[in-house]
C-alpha cells in the first residue's frame, strides 16, 4: 500500500499534451472490440486487417487482455460491444416509465436520453466537477479509495468511471501485477478517460464499453473490488446493475458505491436545493453552454434513493455487511458491500 502522503496526490497530478504520444495503442490500452468469429485456424479477416492498417487492436490482442483480466483462455462468445444496446424495449418493458430528472419517460427511452447528457458534457466534465463541487469531489473520491481496501495484484473493476479518477488511482495501487478496468456505457466519456490515463503512463489499465445493468463482457467472480462513483443513479434499473455486480465480484470482494444522497440536516438541504437549481444550470450554460444537462443533474439527485434505501437495495441484491458514510452533511454518501 502506499502512504498517505502519496494517495493525497494521486488525483492532482496535472496531465501533458496527448498529441506528443507515439502513435498506435500500448499495451494494456486496448478498448475491447467486437469479437470476431469469423477468425479461424490463424486467418485474419478482412477486418482485421483493415483494423490492423488502423492501429485498432485484433481479437488476439484482445484475447490476451481478456485472459489477464479474468483467468479465462477464450473471448466469451458473444460481441462485447453488443452489451450496449438497450436491455430496454418496447417489447420488454413495453410502456413501462421511469424517471428522467423529474419527467416521466418511457424505459425504453431514458439510455438514450442520458446518453445525449454526457456526450454532450464529456469535454467539459472535469473543470465542471471542480466548479460544481469547489474541489470537494477530489476529497470525496480520495475517501472512497480509502474505504477500498485495494491491494497490489489485485483486479479492479471502476463502473461508469467517466474520465478516470478513481481507475488512475487504483492503476498506482493494483501495481504492475493488477489490472484496473476503466468502464463505461457512454463512448465520450471513455474517450475522455482513455486519453488522460495514457498520458499519465496508466499501462494496467483496459477501457471496456459496458452497460452496467450487463456488464456482460465480464464473466462471473472476475474482480476483487468494484467501484462506481456518480454513475448509479443514472442506470435505467438499479437493482439489475446491483445484481449484475454481484455476478462479477469474487467471494470476499467488495464494493463501493460513490453518489449523491440526501442532506441530513434540514437548513442545509433548503440552501442545497437552492445552489442545485440556480447555480448548476447558470454554470452548465455559461462554462458548457449547456443549462438543460445541469438541470437533469440537479432532478437526477433528487430522484436517487436516500442512503438506507439504496443499503436496503445492495442486501436485496445479496451484498452482506452494508453500510454507509455520510460526506458532507449527507449530500454525498459512500455505500459499501461485501460478497459473500
């Protein structure tokens, strides 16, 4: 483990200029692609060769990152890139509505529609998250990581990670030996997040486009510790993603949920909801042109279970051990779990 010095300063580090990077993908960069089950007995396809003049990694690269990452020989049968589409039809759900912020939309929908959100955001999610916050969300996520109990050698699973603070993090702790996983349903945001760790010489981390309500390109008891920091309440059906994380984590393993909760203490949650409403849109429009993104956050917030429920949620998905830390008064919480 490293001191508390050094974890202090994990999530300052500043980044260089990524158009001074070599170009082509290192190794342990590669974001999984579609596998390819055309390639047999050695032969390349059209594809890979055409992937291959691109720099765009095969399906042997993408194997051996699989291997590492699971302990599994062979890609899962299945297009990894196929877990992104919507688990939510008209078919499966039909006119079934959830929440958008606080419209009501049909569940078929609202993928769709939180995706818009964060691609539109993803270029300006970082200076906006220091805006937002004061700086406070880099003392939060460095509570988090001290919460994770993560160790050299092990492999880590960062959910919805965006562009990367936790996954930088965990790259440093894991160790040359580890592995770290940098995930997330919206391509934007991944892009972001792969850029940033590349040029801060993050070499064990892979970035997977992944639904967490799937997480299908992963197989069972893959990981010691997951993580998912902002992104829960976002997902169209939370109690699937909290099962399909249970799926992926190995006995013992634990997670770690960081999102934004209730305020425990009435006045402030009056001057809370105020800042939310007034502030987050003026500052979306002004620093991201974009108020109507910042206005879902704020109703996003609201709409999120409060911090026993969401507990209640993770031993309904048979998470043992629960519990929470109220950060900041409650506006934010830090939920943890364990497999059994």
């Amino acid at each position: 483990m490293q001191s508390t010095s050094s974890k202090q300063t994990v999530l300052n580090d500043q980044f260089g200029d990524v158009s001074k990077l070599p170009a082509g993908t290192p190794q342990g960069q590669q974001t999984t692609r579609p596998f390819n089950s055309a390639q047999t007995n050695g032969t390349q396809t059209n594809t890979d060769q055409t992937n291959s003049a691109q720099n765009i990694p095969t399906s042997s690269h993408a194997t051996q990152n699989f291997s590492d990452l699971t302990g599994q020989r062979e890609l899962p049968r299945f297009n990894p890139k196929d877990d992104i589409n919507n688990p939510h039809t008209p078919d499966t759900d039909g006119l079934e509505e959830t929440h958008f912020g606080y419209k009501k939309v049909k569940k078929a929908e609202k993928q769709a529609k939180v995706a818009d959100v964060f691609t539109s955001v993803a270029k300006k999610y970082d200076i906006m998250n220091d805006l937002m916050s004061f700086g406070i969300h880099r003392l939060w996520k460095r509570y988090t990581i001290s919460l994770s109990g993560v160790r050299a050698g092990q492999h880590v699973l960062d959910i919805a990670g965006g562009t990367g603070d936790l996954a930088k993090a965990f790259s440093r702790e894991v160790g040359r030996n580890g592995r770290v996983v940098l995930s997330d349903i919206n391509a934007a945001m991944l892009d972001v997040g792969r850029e940033r760790l590349i040029n801060a010489g993050c070499n064990n981390v892979d970035f997977v486009l992944a639904n967490a309500e799937t997480l299908a390109p992963f197989e069972d008891e893959s990981f010691d510790l997951l993580t998912i920091s902002f992104g829960l309440r976002n997902v169209t059906d939370k109690d699937a993603a909290l099962r399909s994380m249970y799926r992926v984590l190995k006995p013992g393993g634990r997670l770690l949920i960081l999102e934004f909760s209730k305020p425990i203490f009435e006045p402030l949650s009056k001057a809370y909801d105020l800042y939310s409403f007034t502030a987050l849109p003026l500052m979306g429009k002004l620093v991201a042109n974009d108020a109507e993104s910042y206005q879902y956050l704020a109703e996003s917030i609201r709409m999120h279970p409060d911090q026993q429920t969401l507990k209640t949620m993770m031993e309904n998905a048979g998470f043992v051990n629960c519990d929470y830390h109220n950060l900041t008064a409650g506006i934010v919480a830090v939920h943890r779990g364990f497999k059994k």
